[in-house]
C-alpha cells in the first residue's frame, strides 16, 4: 500500500508518496517515500517525529528498518544493503 501526499509550501508544489512505515526510535516512524524535487523523482528515507511533524531525511533509498535491540538501522538504497549503526547521537554507516 503506498499513500500520495501533495503539499502546498510557500506557492511550491511538490508530490511525496510513502512506500513503506516503520518505528524508528521512541516517537518517531522510518518512511520510504518518493518525492518529487524539482521535477525529478527522489526516492528517500527520512524519519518524522509523531508528536511535532518534524522530518530529517537520512537516507537515499527504497525501504529501511530500524533493529531497535542492536541500534542499528539496515537501509537499501536501490542497488546495496547497508547497515548503519549509532555512535552518540551520530549514525555512522559500515
């Protein structure tokens, strides 16, 4: 199931569909989406703080999942599997 968004920002339009949600640390959800930026499809992972709507894309990719017993976040960004793992409050990819 994927969901289409169209937001309206400052007279810009832009288009965003979410492929994929998951949790992502404590009240926060990883997505996968794909978003139009000027007029050139982006597929990216960002994650969204559930109480505030605030966003921070990490990744260039098509699905992550966070593995919340080790920390560590395994992202696919089309082409390879990563594995990214948190070092204080710094995500650092092996």
């Amino acid at each position: 199931m994927s969901w289409r968004i169209q937001k309206t920002s400052g007279g810009n339009l832009g288009d965003e569909t979410i492929h994929d949600v998951s949790n992502f640390l404590e009240n926060r959800l990883l997505m996968a989406e794909t978003a139009s930026i000027d007029r050139k499809a982006v597929r990216r992972i960002p994650w969204v703080v559930v109480n505030t709507g605030q966003t921070a894309a990490l990744y260039s990719g098509v699905l992550a999942r966070y593995l919340a017993s080790s920390g560590i976040v395994v992202y696919d960004d089309g082409e390879s599997l990563f594995a990214v793992y948190q070092i204080g409050d710094v995500y650092a990819r092996s």
